[in-house]
C-alpha cells in the first residue's frame, strides 16, 4: 500500500502536539499489526511536527479586534511549510484552532486538512451513541464546533453553563499550560462530575488538547468514558498515511 | 533573550522520536520557570520534528557493503530540509545514529548538531562520578559512541557481555520495536542486573533511545539509578533553543 507523507500542527500547546505525535506514531503501529506488517522503523510513514508559536485561539475568538494578535497568519505560514516538504494530510493538534479550519483548507487545497471533530462524529454515530458531554474551551464551545459536527450525525451534544467554562479554562490556563496538573485535574472533573450528575452517565469529549493531559485518572471519574478527539484524529490520520480513505473505513 | 528555531532528526525508532519532543517540551518548561518566565503556547521556541525512515543502524555498522542500506543519505536529507526551515541546532533522537555525527555536521556546518554522549559526559562529570554501565545496540557498542565521550572527561564504562548484548538486542527489536513492552522490560532488567551484581551499584545509562520506554519500573531495579540521555539531550536542545551556550551553562 503506497504511503503519503503526513503534517502535525501544532504548538497549541506544546505538550499537547508531542502528545499527538505519540498518539499517531501507536495508530500506525495497530493499523501494521491489525494488516499483519511487521512493525519496525522503517514501516513508519515520514511525519512531520511543525510546533509553531501561534497566538492564544480562545483569546483571538473572544475578541473583536483583527490583528496581530490573530493565530490565522502563523497557522497558513507552517502550514505552509508542511506543504512544501510535500505533505499531503494535516491534523490540526488543537481543538480550538479549528475555528480557522474553513479558511485554511481554503488557502491549501492541495492538502486534505483533518477536521478533529468530524473525525468524532463519525465514529460515535458509528457505535450508536445518542448524544455526549463536551469539555472544551471557550473558544471551542463559542464556535460550536462540536454541536456543528455531532448534530450533522444527528447526535446531541451536552455543555456546561457559563461557571463551568470558566472552571474548565482556569484548569487548561493556570494548570495544564503551567504545569499544575494537580490543579487542571480539580478543575475538570469538577465540571464532568457536575454534569454527569445532572443527566446521568454519558461520554465525555475532552475536547481541548490540555484536558487529556490531566483528567484521566480523576477519582471521581472511574468508570466514566473519557474520549479523546486526538486518538480519533491519530487514527484518521494513520489511515491517511497508509492511504486509506477513513470515511470509507472507519463508519 | 533571543530564541533560535531547533530541530529533531528522528524516526529512529518513532516512538522514540516523539518521547523526545515530550522531552524537549518538558525541558523548555523547566528552563521558562527557572528564569521567573511564565509558562505558555508562545513562550515556547519554534520546533520541527522530522520523522523519516531511516535503514537500521545497528545493521548498517555491522554490515560491510555500502549501499542502500545506508542510514547516512536519508540523515543528510532530512537534516538539509531542517536547515531550509531555519534550523539552527539539531538533535537526533536515536544513539546509535550519532556513528554519523562527524559526517553529517561536516556537511552542515551552519547547524550545531548535538552530540548526545557528550551531553551525558559532561552531566556526569559535573557530579563527580567516576564510572558508568552502558545498556545500549551492538551498533553503539561498536562505534564506542559513550567509552570515548565518557573517557574524554576521564570516566570509565561498564559494558556487558556478548550474550548480554545479545539479549539487549532482543529487548529493542523484538520488544520495544513490535510494541511488546513486558518482553522488552525482562530483557533489559536481566542484563542491568547482571551488571549491577558484578560491580555494584553504578548509575545505568540507558543509550538507546528504545530503552526508556520499557526499562523504568523494572521491580528488581528500584533504587537504582536509571539515566536517559535523552533528558540531557533535551536539556541541552532547549538551552540552544533559548540562546544559551549549554557547555558554560551546565559545567
């Protein structure tokens, strides 16, 4: 099977595309075994992670001015970039930045750029799940991102009130990005917890990169299912690499 | 304090390559908190990670023929797309690849490419210790990447065996390389013990980068002291990354 070479952005934050990189690098190793290949170095595909300062996502939604403060510019340069060392798919390590996904897949159409929460939808509905918890950024929650791509599969999505999103941003901008993971941890399961009370057991989408790097592991979550869009944008993105086409495979 | 672009050569193996951006990022956090910086996205210096594949290492040392078996071109062209992007210094996260250390900085002179044994040396001697057990591929063995770095700053190593170097082997390309990590773990632990019974405690480094990913949280080897040097590495690709001149900075 021929392979392509595939891009990771990300920067956003840092810890979060590293992760990424080792999400993707074990969906390639499963999808060798699950064909039978050896896995071995050499039967990687060539990957490569542009992390990339880009300014803060959230910030930038929030705000009503344009200017240099807005993450498009960084994000179209590295990409870019990928696209010169002849990458031909994208994963976008950031739930966030997918607000610019529209107009990034614009300016490359010569590149399949991964849509993380698509890549969600699709294999949810495939399991027949009627609707999910979302953890998420502002940003996240103010572009409906997720209800967009849930509601196109004809799923529902659950969010928290104004409280909880602020809850969850102190625990991503004061934990996670400055390494109190003790403090993110208190911080988002309070909120999965609140919610898991109020409509009973359901998945819950740690939709921003940070989350997954505190959240599992919370006491008051064992048992509870935790999904991280990143494993399913790994996964989309390995098939890319081995070039198969996911829609097709995945659903 | 002006940051520089850095690069990782990896791919040898993957895994590997993306614990070293964990690493790395890691290191960067450490170094931000220690100057009073706070630690967010844009803070962080700009990164790529090229994972490429790359014909074995070890093989290629231990064969004779040239050809395409050959690690170094694909090295060279990876690390001369590094330097298109800006790259200014450059790790290779694998060991035995540092066999081509010479050869590929003579070639890109504009790139400081590190040196990851003479990291771990100058570490060491810092902390006044006399001597060291090397667990790491016949191809580094071979190549006496760590008994000459580790001589250099007048330190002695520790070696096993043919037998143990053998199992060593088995361990990374039959554990760590096809995903099984248990396998990989007893294979390490049994030769670190070995080694350990016969000359006392010493610290273990462990030089290949395959090793860290099992050995860590063997039940026989609590207590010891387990070096990865890739966490030097990294240092020192984070202090490069900030300005910093590592050899005044950690001596």
């Amino acid at each position: 099977m021929a392979t392509q070479v595939v891009g990771i952005l990300g920067g956003m934050g840092p810890a979060a595309g590293a992760d990424f990189v080792r999400l993707f690098v074990d969906a390639c190793a499963r999808l060798l075994q699950a064909r039978g290949d050896r896995v071995r170095d050499q039967a990687f595909p060539e990957h490569w992670l542009a992390q990339v300062p880009v300014p803060d996502r959230s910030g930038a939604l929030l705000s009503t001015e344009a200017g240099a403060h807005q993450p498009l510019e960084p994000m179209l340069q590295a990409l870019g970039r990928l696209a010169a060392l002849g990458v031909q798919s994208v994963a976008m390590a950031c739930n966030t930045a997918h607000a610019w996904h529209g107009r990034l897949q614009a300016r490359f159409p010569q590149i399949d750029l991964l849509h993380v929460a698509d890549e969600v939808a699709r294999a949810l509905r495939a399991e027949g799940v009627p609707q999910a918890i979302l953890l998420a950024t502002t940003g996240t929650y103010q572009t409906r991102l997720y209800d967009e791509a849930l509601a196109r599969v004809g799923m529902g999505l659950i969010t928290p009130d104004a409280a909880g999103r602020e809850r969850l941003m102190h625990g991503i901008y004061e934990g996670v990005k400055r390494g109190d993971l003790a403090l993110a941890q208190r911080c988002f399961a309070e909120v999965a917890q609140d919610l898991l009370d109020r409509h009973g057991p359901q998945p819950l989408i740690m939709g921003c990169t940070e989350i997954p790097l505190a959240l599992p592991g919370a006491p008051g979550l064992v048992g509870q299912r935790l999904l991280d869009p990143a494993q399913y944008l790994a996964q989309a993105l390995a098939l890319r690499a081995y070039g198969g086409r996911p829609a097709a495979q995945m659903s």
